[in-house]
C-alpha cells in the first residue's frame, strides 16, 4: 500500500507479528517512519511524522530534504546514447521526452 502527504509518498507494511502497520517515506534520502493500528492512526502518525521531521530540522538549522524533484542523471553507453538519439530525432522528440514515456511504461506495468 501506498500513501501521500505533501509531496511525501510512503510505503505501507503489515507486521502480523505485532498486529500494525508500518510506513516509511521513499521519495526522500531522509529517514521517516511512522507506525499506527488502523488507516486513520497512519494517516496521523505520517502527518506528525513529518511535522517532527521538519521541526528537527529546524530546530538544527538545516534545510529538510524535500521528495525528489523528478530529476536524476543517467549513465549509459556511448552506443546506447547514440541509437537513442537516432530514435529521438526519427521520432520528432526529445531524449528527455523518450526517457520519460520509457520510464512512465515501467513503472505502469508494475502497477506502481
């Protein structure tokens, strides 16, 4: 399972083992977790989560880590780079718009 608040996308797990759910923020390197019985104690414990979060970082005076900003550098082949570009330019797009409809069809086939 799956939940967002504020730009922050979190993983959900169930432990039978202690009977609750656990959650953990992916879209940022920093640490958040949260823990809670039922959806409405998730949705509170991610939102104090991040409330807590943000005032640590304050409270130390640095800049939280925000989600991702849909970014990221990529290091493929010299050959691969090339072909990509043949295709870019056959297709009238950019290779930034082709990596993008190649990623957005992985991550719809995972049903992510």
């Amino acid at each position: 399972m799956v939940m967002q608040r504020r730009g922050y996308i979190a993983t959900i797990e169930y432990d039978e083992s202690v009977g609750r759910f656990h959650g953990s923020v992916t879209n940022t390197r920093a640490v958040i977790t949260f823990e809670g019985e039922t959806g409405r104690d998730l949705e509170r414990e991610f939102d104090t989560s991040i409330r807590d979060y943000e005032a640590m970082c304050a409270e130390e005076g640095i800049e939280p880590e925000r989600p991702y900003s849909g970014r990221f550098v990529i290091r493929i082949s010299p050959e691969i780079h090339a072909q990509l570009a043949a295709i870019a330019a056959i297709t009238e797009k950019s290779l930034n718009e082709l990596a993008r409809e190649a990623l957005e069809q992985v991550v719809a086939s995972r049903g992510a």
